[in-house]
C-alpha cells in the first residue's frame, strides 16, 4: 500500500480502515456513512463562518450529532460532512469542536437550544 520507508499518515489509515470496516468502494454516499456514526442534521445557521458542528463528540452514552449549513452550496456541504466525520473516527477529538472564538449563544444557535 504505501511506498517503503515512508509511513502512512493516521488519518489516511483511518480513513481507509473505515471504508474496509463498512466494504465500501468509491464513489460511496457519504450522508449514508455519516448517518452510521452520527444523527445528521441539516440546518440554516444564520452565523458567518459556521459550515457545521459536531456535538456530543464521543460523550459516553450518547450519539455525536452532525449538524450541517443548509445554507452552503452543495460541494462545501459534501465536505463539511467529511470533515465532521473526521472528528468522528480519529480518536484524538473528544467534547464538542466549536471554535472558541463563539459563545455559548452560538453553540445554541447552531443545536436548536
């Protein structure tokens, strides 16, 4: 798989081990693959700046929730999604990821709180 010497980077194993785990070859529906590992929500977040956020972030009893800008074009969406499930499944990320430079406000803005 990868050229000798060098090492593959964690993400990068990651995310091929994720594809193996779930038997998927590209192209894959990734909302589907999100939907495996999160509750997904798409949502108008009438904030600048703000594609998505993962809460509940590997919080023991509870499902990570995935919410998406419905107010960004379809392609930043696409990505959005794979960078929040990035968040998911690499192992290092725990809480919820929200920028600190947003208030408790916000994070209720963007959940519905």
């Amino acid at each position: 798989m990868g050229v000798v010497g060098r090492s593959i980077p964690l993400p990068v194993k990651l995310a091929r081990r994720l594809l193996e785990y779930h038997k998927l070859t590209v192209p894959f529906n990734l909302e589907e693959l999100v939907k495996k590992h999160a509750t997904l929500v798409y949502k108008t977040i009438p904030m600048t700046g703000i594609d998505g956020v993962t809460i509940n972030l590997k919080v023991p009893g509870k499902v990570p929730k995935v919410v998406v800008n419905s107010n960004m074009p379809k392609t930043r969406q696409k990505f959005t999604l794979a960078h929040e499930l990035g968040h998911i499944i690499i192992p290092s990320h725990t809480g919820t990821i929200v920028d600190e430079i947003y208030t408790q406000d916000a994070l209720n803005i963007v959940t519905g709180k």
